[in-house]
C-alpha cells in the first residue's frame, strides 16, 4: 500500500535534470530546439559526457543542508539516453560516455543519506525508432503505426520494469515526456506497484497514481488529495551555462510558504553542470534557504490546508493549532490580523521563541513592537497558538485574489 504520509511529512524535495544535454549547457531540450541529428549528438555530447566530478553524495548532502526530505533524478530524458544499466537499448550511460550506472550510485548515495528516493521517467523518448519522431515543435499526436505504437510499450514498459526491479526501493516515480494516447498506462502502473508496493507515482500517466503534479506554477490541487508543484531555481530544467535568472532565497521561502498553505510539496530543480558539479549560484541558494528553515522550519513538515485570505505582508500557514504567519513585508511597529475567529493563546517568533506582546479587539488581532527594518531579510515568522483548529472570521467565497 501506498505510503502518502511521508510525502506529506516531506513538503520539499529536490528536482535534478542532470544527462546527456548537460554538456551542451544550453538546456534539456537542445536536441528537439536545434534538431540536431543522433550522430552529431553522441560525438559532440554523448561522447563527452565524462562525469569528471560526478559525487552523489555531494548533491545528497547539499539537499539536507536545503532541508529537503527526498530527491527526483531524471533517469531518461526525451533525448532516450538511460543513465542506467539497461538492456533495452545501447544507447545508456554503461555502454557509452561515462561508462557508468549513474542511477546506482545515485540511488545508494540518496538512501544511505536518509533520503527518499525519487525517479523521473520520461515516456517520451526521440531516439527510438517507433516514436513519432525527435523533431517536433509540440508533441506528437499520432503513431507512424499500431505495430510501432506496441513495440515502443514494450520498450518503454521494459525499461520502467528494469529501474523498479533493480535498484533496490524506490519511493517515487515520477511521469513526463508525452505520447499519444496519453493516459493509458494502466497495465504498467498496476505492475510498477506490483514491483514497488509503496511507490507513490505521478499523474501523468493515468490510473493507478497517488499524487497530482503542477509545472512552473503553484496550483493546488482538490482538498484530500497529494500534491506537488515542481518548479526550477532558473529558467532551465537542464544545465544553461548562459541563464543567470535565478530565483532569490526569498523567492524560494515564498514558493515554500505557498504549497505549505495549500498543503503541498515543492519539488525544486537544480541542473548539474556535464562533470557533476551543481552550479555555485543553485548551491548558495539552497544553503541560505536552508539556513531559514533550520531556524523557522517548524511550520513545514505536515502542514494543514491554510484557511484564511490573502494577506498582502506575507503568508499564512497553519498545523494543528497552530497559525504561522510569515512576513517578507514590513508592517511597521504594529500589525493588524483581522483574520482569526479562534481565541488566542500565545504569539511568539518562530525562530527565537520570543514572545510577541498582542491585544484582541473582537476579530481584530495587534501585534506591537516589530522591529523596523524586519530581523530577518528573508521572512520574520511568528507562531499564534489558538484554541482548537484555526478558522477564519469571514472565509473567502470565490477565487477572486486583487491584482
């Protein structure tokens, strides 16, 4: 039976697009965006993909100095070059490049390292001779055959059996990539939980699946149901040697801050230059955001479905009776919450435990004393214990957030 409740313990993972592409450093998609011909791919990147600097164990540790819970490794991206041992194609990571199975030692590093243990798996695959083809603008809608269309299942079906089978537990797998027909991976899926019985698998690939995933954007998903929002530290998935738009600390707290509300996950990507190593700018972020939680984190692990409004100072969080309202915009000396129906016991800074002196005027809450400019450049956040499960004064009734 699937086991949901880590995932939710979890709240942060971390995304690598790490393969092949990398050594062009101009993104995942460098084969399908430039069309360049499968020969010219092996020698000028194939061949080249030498895995100089490669250490698992670096990029495990980095994730539990983020405060991540589990990592997602891209075992075959659309380009259909397996990191992995397979015996499905030649075209892997053992019998050319580096001459290694990465997705091994990838995955003894993340479970020796106390982490869960995350695979991307791409139904897509361009090098495959069945597939419709490498060079389309979107994604294909038509197979060149009904004979073309069962031998690329069994292919890719093969494959998936292969990284469930022998790689030791694997606590998820994690759909992209496109075919036509989307959606009908019934027969593979039931097998996958047949191989891997507490697997949590993605959507994206039809019934059976445990959680709903959303890309490049924060959208929550229906109450009761597991979700995650996989977003990137840039503007690439994979390695962009020329893409220096990253993404503030901040940014990432606020990203954090957001699924916990809505008792999400964030799955955040970083993309590893062609030797292994994780580019400066990704791991300086990750280190200050995990810095923050070290000290404010208390918030994230199992958050409930926040209630309350939009607040235009920062975030609202909340677990059990618990109310966490983050501030990355200074209120001045006082604030305000006309938010809280329940009766307040106690505030305080979630990262001192220092009590915050307050007054309740019927729904009105003041909070006095803040600190100008705010102590922390990040987020000051403060704990209101209530009585029972917080529930807000007036609930918001439509979808309507003011632009």
């Amino acid at each position: 039976m699937s086991d949901v409740q880590w995932f939710h313990d979890a709240r942060y993972g971390m995304f690598i697009h790490w393969g092949v592409y990398s050594v062009a450093a101009r993104g995942e998609w460098v084969l399908n965006r430039e069309m360049i011909p499968y020969n010219e791919y092996k020698e000028r990147y194939v061949d080249k993909f030498n895995l100089e600097k490669y250490n698992p164990w670096e990029w495990v540790k980095l994730a539990k100095e983020a405060g991540m819970k589990y990592m997602v490794f891209t075992t075959r991206h659309h380009d259909g070059f397996a990191l992995w041992d397979t015996k499905t194609t030649s075209f892997n990571s053992v019998n050319m490049g580096p001459k290694r199975d990465i997705v091994r030692e990838f995955a003894d590093a993340v479970r020796a390292g106390g982490l869960k243990l995350g695979f991307y798996f791409s139904a897509a695959d361009w090098s495959h001779p069945d597939y419709p083809g490498p060079y389309y603008r979107d994604w294909p809608l038509e197979w060149k055959s009904e004979e073309s269309r069962k031998r690329f299942r069994e292919y890719y079906n093969a494959q998936l059996v292969e990284l469930m089978s022998n790689y030791g537990k694997v606590d998820i797998l994690w759909y992209d990539g496109c075919i036509p027909e989307m959606g009908d991976g019934f027969e593979i899926n039931t097998l996958v939980k047949v191989l891997q019985p507490h697997i949590l698998i993605s959507d994206r690939n039809g019934e059976p699946w445990d959680f709903k995933c959303c890309e490049q954007a924060i959208k929550p998903a229906a109450p009761g149901t597991a979700w995650e929002a996989c977003m990137t530290l840039n503007d690439n998935w994979g390695y962009h040697g020329g893409d220096m738009h990253y993404k503030s600390a901040q940014d990432v707290v606020r990203m954090l801050t957001e699924v916990a509300a809505g008792a999400g996950n964030l799955l955040l990507n970083v993309g590893p230059k062609a030797d292994g190593t994780i580019p400066d700018e990704s791991v300086n972020i990750l280190r200050e955001v995990g810095s923050w939680l070290e000290k404010n984190g208390e918030f994230l692990a199992g958050s409930s479905r926040s209630p309350f409004s939009w607040i235009n100072y920062g975030k609202f969080t909340t677990k059990g009776n618990k109310v966490y309202v983050h501030i990355f915009n200074s209120p001045g000396e006082e604030l305000c919450i006309a938010e809280i129906n329940n009766r307040v016991m106690s505030i305080r800074y979630l990262d001192t435990g220092e009590h915050v002196t307050f007054i309740k005027e019927g729904n009105r809450l003041f909070l006095r004393g803040f600190p100008i400019p705010l102590k922390d450049n990040i987020a000051t956040t403060i704990v209101i214990e209530v009585e029972g499960i917080p529930e807000p004064f007036i609930p918001q009734t439509s979808f309507w957030i003011p632009g």
